[in-house]
C-alpha cells in the first residue's frame, strides 16, 4: 500500500515509533514533547491525521488506543530519499552508500536495504 509522504511533523512521530513500537497518544507526547514544543493536544491531532492517511494504524490493548507505524522505515525514507534525489538533485542512477552511512536512525542492514531502494527507483526513472 502506498502513502503519502510525511510531513516533517509526520516524520518526527514515525521516527519515534520506529525506535519504541506501539504506543499510547499519551506515551507518544511524553517521549517527544520537550524536542517537538508540542502540547497534547497537537500530538493527538497529528498521530489523528497520520492514521487518516494511512502512515499510522491502531488497535487496541487493554481498553487503551495503541498506534503502529503503518509502513516500515526503509520503504518510507527511501520514497523520501527518492523525491528528494530526483526532484531536488536531478540524480539518475546509483546514490553513493555513504550518503547514508553516518546515520544513527539506520542500522547497516537498512543503509544497504535504503541505498539499493533508492538506486533502483532513480534507474527506473533514467530508463524511461
């Protein structure tokens, strides 16, 4: 399934819950409130726009809502990673591995996985 890219808001919340897992509204704005600024209030209206678009899911435990991320890291950084190769930077073809080596949000499993995504779709794009 596809969704819509994540605003910078958006991202902030999937990042989170790419490290911690499922999680309540109210331990989603606990782990982020001091980075983002944001009372509980904006963090519920968030976490409520990302599961209309799809990038969050709910269910339920123990009479609590509990949220997911509805995609994987890798498949969304490299939709990320793609745009901004190809709209920003005009790239076709391969992006350097080390454009992704340095950072902490991937293990080396998921810079190789990411890096061969993103090559991939920008090679697409120079064929066509």
């Amino acid at each position: 399934m596809h969704h819509p890219p994540p605003s910078d808001a958006e991202l902030t919340v999937l990042k989170h819950f790419w490290k911690a897992g499922p999680q309540s509204v109210r331990e989603v704005h606990a782990a982020i409130s001091i980075a983002t600024g944001w009372k509980p209030s904006t963090t519920r209206t968030v976490i409520a726009r990302m599961e209309a678009k799809g990038l969050l899911t709910r269910g339920d435990m123990h009479g609590l809502s509990v949220y997911s991320a509805a995609s994987d890291k890798v498949s969304t950084l490299a939709g990320l990673m793609t745009s901004l190769a190809r709209d920003v930077f005009e790239m076709r073809g391969a992006v350097p591995a080390s454009f992704f080596a340095d950072s902490p949000l991937l293990s080396e499993a998921e810079a190789a996985e990411l890096e061969a995504l993103v090559s991939s779709a920008l090679e697409e794009d120079g064929d066509a």
